[in-house]
C-alpha cells in the first residue's frame, strides 16, 4: 500500500467526523472488544479512547499470539534449550517472555544455542546448515502464521530436511470468541475483528460463531480511520439492535478469505483442544499436525517432562485476555511488573495490553 494510500486512513478531517457520528448514534453503554493485540497498541498510539464517547468501554481481547500462549508451552520452549544438540528458533517476542524459572533470553545468555528467526524459514534454512544438529522452531501464533508454518514443513519435507521440527502452540481465533461467549462474568456488546487473521479466514471464518452467539462483529484495518469506521458500525448494529458480521476492511479481506493458505494449513494442521493462558483449555482451538506430518512434531521427536505449575501468582494476564480486567486492576501492574521485568506476557509482547497501558497511558 502507498504512503498516499494509507494517509487517507490517518485524515484527521475524516476521523473528528466518525468520531461525533459515533457520538450521535451512542444512546446506551457498550463494550467493545478489540480482539487483536495490534489494534489495542494501535487504538493507544493513536489516542481513540480519547475521542469516544464515555458510553463506550473498548477492552483489549485474547489476539495477542504470546500473551494467549500458556505458561506450560513457555516452560516447553524453554526446556528445549537444555537438550543436547539442539538450537532453538524462536521470534524476538518470545525471547524475553517469562517461564517458570527462566526465560529463552536467560539460556541463550547462560550458553543455549536459541536463535532468533524473522522468517520461519529462516528456522529451516539453519536446519540444512546444521545436519548434525536439530533445530526446532517454537510456533505461536493464529490464523496469520499458521500457514507460512505449514509452508515450511512442506519445503522440509520437500528438500529432505528431517532436523527440522515445530513446537506447535498455534491456535485459532473464532474458537477464542466461542469461548469468551461462554465464559460467566464476560460481557460483550461487539467484536472488532483482528484485520490480518481476517485476511486469512475471510468473513466466513466468523460465520458459525456469529451465528451462534449473535454478538454484533466489525473487521477491521488498523488506521485510525479503519477503527473508528468500526466502532461506528458496531454503536449502529447495537443501536438499532440488529446484530451483524460486517467487513471494513475490504481493500483486504475478502467473503473467502486466503484460500489457498487455507488449504496449506489444512493440509499439515489439524484441530486439536488447545489450553490458553488464563482461559484454560478451549475444544479444537488450536493446531497440531496432522499423522502424516509428526515426524516434523518436537513434542513426538523428544521426550519432554514439563509439569504444569499454572502461571504466576498475581498475574492477571488471564483475566485482561478475556477483558474481566484492566492491566492497571492488576496489583503487579507497575509495581512488580514492569517492560524491564516483566511478570507475565501481556507486559512483554508487543502486542501486550499491558505493554500498551504502560508505555500510553
Ligand atoms: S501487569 Fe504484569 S503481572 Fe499484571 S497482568 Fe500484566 S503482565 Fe501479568
């Protein structure tokens, strides 16, 4: 996209505009949850909070890849580092993400060979290098990622590349929805819909899970423009009381959504029940691979005993992902836990709620 291009999202003529159109249609209090992480940091860099009306409550959702990701695959991924002959790959945001007793960053300082990747096929790339080696790639991450994953198990496959393996901690994001609707005390008037998983999964992704729970659901870019146009749309449907699945993101995401990335997650990835840090296990929310795939599996490849000791004490990253809380109704927040120490996730990814609260509000 140009830069001319993505101005015309930033036109802060056009945003004061959606900005009292919004104000004019609100007749009642409704929460909004932004699903994804990009759009909570997107919504702070560019002061939208500010701009709505005190009716409407946003709250930061479960798309945040790392902070969704449980504190039993971070142990996992760190306990990968201590196997002999192995170099973990991992991208930067998990570096610094808090185990139970250590962290990547911490072993790869203590001598562990973990190696940060920008490309998942960067991971295979150090695999064909290092034949006497194993390398394992820690995959999270939704919709966006999985396939480029699947894509690379093919092209290890393909050039016969049997070091390399996945820890998959992949999951989905409609089944997340699902979920958050079942959950006692969450209260949802509407969805603002991640605008890169939607690129994936198409509207029809969300299709079963509107038509279950009904709750009024706007994709959307990540423009100043793109947010408000949603949060207008999204006052209306709750206005007018019509729940509906709408796209704003057009000029990305289309009714069908990326097939043939569909079809290359398909045919590596399966579903399979996935726990989620805070939420607990979610039925077929995450992806495995499939039988004719595991030998690509580190789970299967190496004999890992990992307890499952829960998350840190204190930490509310949970009940933030399911928008119960807010970061600063976290008794860590800023006193414990800050970026420089970080007690759980939400403060270190990127895309952390957190992250967002501490460094802009
Ligand atoms: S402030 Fe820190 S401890 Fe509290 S929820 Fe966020 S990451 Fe967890």
């Amino acid at each position: 996209m140009s830069i001319k291009h993505v101005q015309e999202y930033r036109d802060g003529e056009l945003a004061r505009e959606l900005a009292a159109a919004i104000r004019s249609v609100t007749t009642g209090n409704i929460r909004l949850m932004e699903v994804c992480g990009t759009h909570t940091m997107s919504i702070f860099r560019h002061g939208i909070r500010t701009v709505l009306p005190e009716e409407i409550t946003l709250l930061s959702g479960p798309g945040c890849p790392v902070c969704v990701t449980s504190q039993r695959d971070i142990d996992c991924f760190i306990a990968l580092t201590s196997l002999e002959n192995v170099i973990v790959a991992t991208f930067g945001d998990l570096m610094r993400v808090p185990g139970t007793v250590s962290s990547l960053q911490k072993e790869k300082a203590k001598g562990c060979d973990v190696r940060i990747v920008y490309s998942v096929f960067d991971a295979v790339e150090i695999a064909a290098e290092n034949p006497d080696k194993e390398v394992v790639f820690c995959a999270v991450g939704f919709e966006t990622t999985t396939p480029t994953v699947a894509a690379s198990i093919l092209m290890a496959q393909q050039r016969n590349i049997p070091n390399f393996s996945v820890h998959s901690a992949h999951k989905t994001t409609p089944a997340a929805l699902g979920a958050l609707m079942e959950t006692p005390g969450v209260a949802i008037d509407g969805f603002i819909l991640p605008g890169h998983v939607s690129v994936i999964t198409g509207t029809d992704g969300y299709r079963g899970v509107f038509e279950q729970y009904q709750v009024p659901s706007v994709i959307t870019g990540f423009e100043p423009v793109d947010i408000l146009t949603a949060v207008l749309m999204l006052a209306k449907q709750a206005a007018e009381g019509k729940p509906a699945l709408e796209n704003a993101y057009p000029r990305a995401v289309s009714q069908a959504g990326n097939t043939k990335a569909i079809a290359i997650m398909g045919q590596v990835f399966e579903t399979c029940d996935a726990t989620w840090r805070g939420i607990g296990e979610i039925p077929e929310s995450g992806m495995a691979l499939k039988p004719e795939f595991r030998s690509f599996d580190a789970l299967e490849r190496f004999d890992l005993t990992v307890p499952d000791v829960g998350e840190p004490k204190g930490c509310a990253c949970g009940e933030i992902l399911m928008g119960l809380k807010t970061p600063e109704q976290c008794p860590l927040y800023k006193r414990t836990c800050t970026p420089a120490h970080p007690v759980g996730p939400c403060m270190v990814s990127s895309e952390g709620s957190c992250a967002a609260y501490y460094r802009y509000n």
